[in-house]
C-alpha cells in the first residue's frame, strides 16, 4: 500500500512539472517591433493586417491593391 501511494505521489510530481514546462513555453516572449506579427492598419478602410501582408504605396500601407490604388481615405 505504502508503495503505490509512493508511485501515485510521484506520477503527479512529474505531471506537475512537465505542465509547468510546456505553460512556460506556450507564454513566450511578444513579437519584436517590426515583425510579420505587428498588426497595422490600413490608411484607406482601417483594417488591421500583419505588417508582412500589407501593400505599402506613397508611404502608406493597404490591406490590399485596390485600396493601395486608391489611397488614403479622404474625409
């Protein structure tokens, strides 16, 4: 009996420590500034893209071409 509760301790210790590790892991650290990650918004509608998706024209950036053709929205 005292055994089993032994073994039953330590399977539980290690599935601790193991869920622990990989929450750890799953966290991370935030993208670095300027990465695909960083969402950015389009000059013309305001739709937020991956900065590695979007159109940039007359330094501007697009969710697409044809808004890229279009440009910035006038008010």
């Amino acid at each position: 009996m005292g055994r089993l509760l032994l073994l039953a301790l330590a399977v539980l210790v290690l599935v601790w420590l193991v869920r622990r590790a990989l929450r750890g892991r799953q966290a991370g650290a935030p993208p670095a500034a300027g990465s695909a990650a960083e969402l950015v918004a389009c000059a013309h509608c305001g739709l937020l893209v991956p900065r590695g998706e979007a159109r940039v024209a007359d330094g501007g950036l697009y969710c697409s071409d044809a808004h890229a053709r279009l440009g910035p929205r006038r008010p």
